[in-house]
C-alpha cells in the first residue's frame, strides 16, 4: 500500500445518504411504474415483501463491513473466507458492475435531457453530441472523487436531500389527482394473479440493490460499528416508503384514454419511456414534466458519484490485499484517496459508453455484474462465525444459521430474475476475469486450495447462467423449466452451493 492511508471524514449522516442516495438512482423514473405493469395494483405491495427479502442479505453485509470495515470491503471478504478463485470473481463482477454505473447514469441523464433537446437521443442511442456531454458527466464525476471523502459525501447529502424533497413534492402533486377506482377497476387488484405480484418483487428486490455501498466506504466512516447497522435500516426504511408512494401516485393519476390505453391495460405502461412525465402531461401538469427531469438528473448523477467512488475503492481493495489488480492501483494520494484506481474506472467507462451508448443496453449488465458479487458474502459470513468465532463484531446477524443461506438464496434470485439476456452477457464478463488466474499461477498466488475452496463458486455462476437458459420464459429463458418451478427449483439448487462454498473451506 502507498504511504498514505484512508481517512476517516465520514458522519453517520454521510452514510445514511450514501445508502440512501445509492438506491435511489435512475430506478425512481422506472420501477414505481414496472411493479404495475407485472401486477397491477397489488404490485404496490411487492415493495414491502422485498424490503423482507432483502433485509438479511443487507445484515450480512453490515456484519462484516463492521467486523473489519475496509474500503472496497465487498472484494476482501470472499477472498479472505474462500481465497484467490472466489475473491478474484467476486472482486472482478463487482469492480465491473460498479465501474458501469457510469455508462448507465450518465446516459440516463442525457436521455431524460433530450425530452427538452432531442438532438441528444434518438429512442434508440444518445448521439455524438450526448456521448460527449456523457463523457464530461463522467470527467466531473472523476475530479469531485478525487478530493477529500468527505467533499464526495458533502455534496452527495445535499443531492440526495434535493431529490428526496423533489419525490416527495412529485408524490404530494399526485396524490390530489387520485382516483381510487383504478384499484378495485380494470381486473380488480390482482389482474394478473399472484404470479404477477411475484413478478413485480422480482422487479423490486433489485431496486434496493444500493444497500451496500456504505460497505464499500467502511473504512472512511468515523464510527462504522455504530453508525452502519442504523444507517443501513433507517436508509432501506426510508427507500421502501419513497418507492411505494410513487408507485401509489402514479396508479392514482392513470388516465387510460388520455395515455393511450385500453382500461386495464397494465402491461401497457411499459410502454412510455417517460411514465411519470406522461402521467403528468396527461393531467395537464405540464410543469411537473419539469420537475420529474429535474429529480431525475440529480437522482442519476447522485448515484453516480458514489459509485464511482465505490468502484475505485474495490479496485483499490483488489490490488492491495491480494494483488490480483496490478500494484500500482493500491496507491492513496494525500488525500486519501486511491487515485490510480480512479483514472482508471474512467478509462474503463468512456468505451463501455462509447460502445453501449443507451440506458437500455447497459442496465442488464450492470445489474447482474453486481449481483453475481452478492451472494458469496453470506457463506463467508458463516466461514468468519466458524473460524473466527471470538472476533469483535458490533453487529452480529441474529439466528446467522438460518439469515445466512436464506441470503444467499435470495442473492442468487435476484441474479435469475434480471433474465437471459442481461445474465448471458455479464457472466461472461464476469467469467473473462478467469485470464487474472494466469497471471496469479505466475505469481504463485493460486494453490490447489483456492482451486478447492473456490470450484463451488465458478460452478455456481456457470450454472446459474445454464439454468436462465432454460427456466421460464417469464425471465427469457426456453420455458423448459416453467413458471414458478423454475424460481422454486433454483432456490434449492442454490441451497446445495451455498453448503458447498461452507464446507470447501478448511
């Protein structure tokens, strides 16, 4: 590691917005309105039932971020439970998924500025002109990030108080215009059944993915045994009741005729590109078109700051403990920040949006590079309990025996339920991280124990990418497992692995 070291600026307010702010990205102009569209009405509840899904997998992580809080802590821990093959996979899909964030939120900023100047979007890619605004986005993503940790999270608590003041001003403007009967009307509150209310969880379990990114900046927390475990609740708390009154909003302000719709159309609504926008404008609520842009800019550039900050550090955290990155990247400036890693996630970004210049093209990848990162978490929380019994650990997950393969489960869901298309290429991507092997047999640092103590995880992943193949069509798959065997059948090959990865560790 380089001379200098982390430094510990951030407050118990810096984390709550960090995690708050991280959620809280593009998805608030999307998914309040997709949980309609897989269920109807009673999608609304799919928030609720994911907040419970997601909470174990979220505690794991508080455990061992404050366990040992270290920055880029989400690629040290698998690869101190289970070594080089788990921590380099791992390290790689999440440094990957983290780094295109900024493809993903810069190219929804110029995708929702083009409502105003449509030079910048054709409804297919952003123009030559919009990479370029994208790529400056991304240069002043990069210099905030260079500075002091607690700038980063200065400006990120007044971003994410803005457009947590502007959701909640959008929500209010709504709710006046609500009309109970789209409801009980239209097919009643379960159109689709109870197959479409899981659908809408499938969609809302990922909306939550931003939880971890305090884990991500443990080491730059003041009191992170303290402040984490509140942060983390009080920050999903906060998300759950945004996103279920958006989507209760807007279910309230649904004007079938003026949209365009046949009455109950749910699946409809997928449609528009700009559901809120079009909802207000059918209202006559021109100005709140505004607005809606103006939440949703700061949302997008608010998530990706700290992103960006989170990839660096990953990178940082892969280089310095176990030097699967090149050495050079464990460097820290004065500052305390790791500033080789930060050139280069924008040297990675800039082609990723170059080549994928659209909000579409690069969600599925970014979404499933990451959570192909989440579940091995939860064994190497069980492998710590086991071996490192007496550790401080400020926060233990309760009944861990129990919390913890659920976690995982759930962990290898969320990847199943992004669908073929998204996971086709991101395990790939996640896979071409095996050439850093190469370079680690040079280095002597891969053994025949990480071989052992890592195959359940690269089977894993390799599995989980045969079984999209041919699950449900529901998730893009050949409909050779259907609809909801699939989901039932991969749970419990998933409970197989996750007892695999807990008894290959000697």
């Amino acid at each position: 590691m380089g001379e200098h070291g982390y430094k510990k600026e951030l407050n118990f307010w810096h984390v709550i917005l960090l995690t708050t702010g991280a959620i809280l990205g593009p998805a608030i102009a999307y998914i309040p309105v997709t949980v309609l569209t897989f269920g109807g009405p009673v999608g609304i509840f799919s928030w609720i039932i994911a907040f419970f899904l997601i909470i174990p997998m979220a505690l794991v992580y508080v455990e061992l971020g404050t366990m040992w809080p270290k920055a880029g802590g989400v690629a040290y821990y698998p690869a101190k439970s289970h070594g080089s093959l788990v921590g380099l996979l791992n390290g790689w899909a999440a440094f990957l998924g983290y780094t295109l964030v900024m493809p993903l939120v810069v190219t929804s900023i110029v995708e929702y500025l083009s409502f105003y100047f449509p030079g910048l979007y054709n409804g297919q890619t952003i123009s030559n002109l919009g990479i370029i605004i994208s790529v400056g986005i991304v240069i002043i993503l990069f210099l905030i990030n260079i500075r002091h940790v607690r700038l980063m999270g200065d400006i990120n608590n007044i971003l994410t108080i803005i457009k947590i003041v502007l959701i909640i001003f959008i929500i209010a403007i709504l709710l006046k215009f609500f009309d109970p009967s789209n409801y009980y009307s239209y097919g009643g509150p379960a159109p689709y059944g109870i197959d479409g209310l899981f659908l809408a969880v499938s969609a809302t379990i990922l909306a939550y993915a931003g939880f971890r990114q305090p884990i991500d900046y443990a080491e730059e927390v003041k009191d992170p045994g303290k402040f984490i475990p509140r942060a983390v609740i009080v920050s999903l708390l906060i998300v759950l009741l945004i996103y279920m009154f958006e989507s209760i909003a807007f279910l309230g302000t649904i004007n079938w005729n003026k949209l365009g719709l046949s009455p109950g159309d749910w699946s409809g609504l997928s449609n528009f590109p700009y559901p809120f926008i079009s909802s207000s404008q059918a209202l006559g609520l021109s100005y709140l078109s505004i607005i809606i842009i103006i939440a949703v800019i700061i949302a997008s550039f608010s998530d990706g700051l700290i992103y960006f900050g989170g990839a660096a550090r990953v990178s940082n955290s892969l280089s310095r403990y176990d030097e699967y990155f090149p050495k050079f990247l464990s460097k820290l400036s004065d500052q305390g920040i790791p500033i080789n890693s930060a050139i280069l996630v924008v040297l990675i970004s800039i082609p990723y949006l170059i080549l994928l210049p659209s909000f579409s093209s690069v969600l599925g990848v970014f979404v499933d590079a990451i959570l192909v990162s989440y579940a091995p978490a939860a064994v190497s929380l069980a492998v710590f309990r086991e071996k490192f019994p007496n550790e401080n650990r400020p926060f233990k997950l309760p009944a861990y025996k129990i919390l913890s393969p659920i976690a995982f489960v759930i962990g290898g869901l969320l990847i199943y339920w992004s669908g073929f298309s998204s996971i086709f290429i991101a395990i790939l991507s996640v896979l071409a991280g095996l050439a850093f092997v190469l370079i680690l047999v040079r280095k002597r640092k891969f053994t025949a124990v990480d071989l052992k103590s890592g195959l359940w995880y690269l089977v894993f992943i390799i599995f989980t990418l045969l079984f999209s193949y041919i699950g449900s069509e529901q998730f893009g798959g050949k409909n050779i497992i259907p609809y909801p065997y699939d989901s039932l059948i991969y749970a419990i090959s998933a409970l197989f692995f996750y007892y695999w990865g807990l008894k290959s560790v000697d």
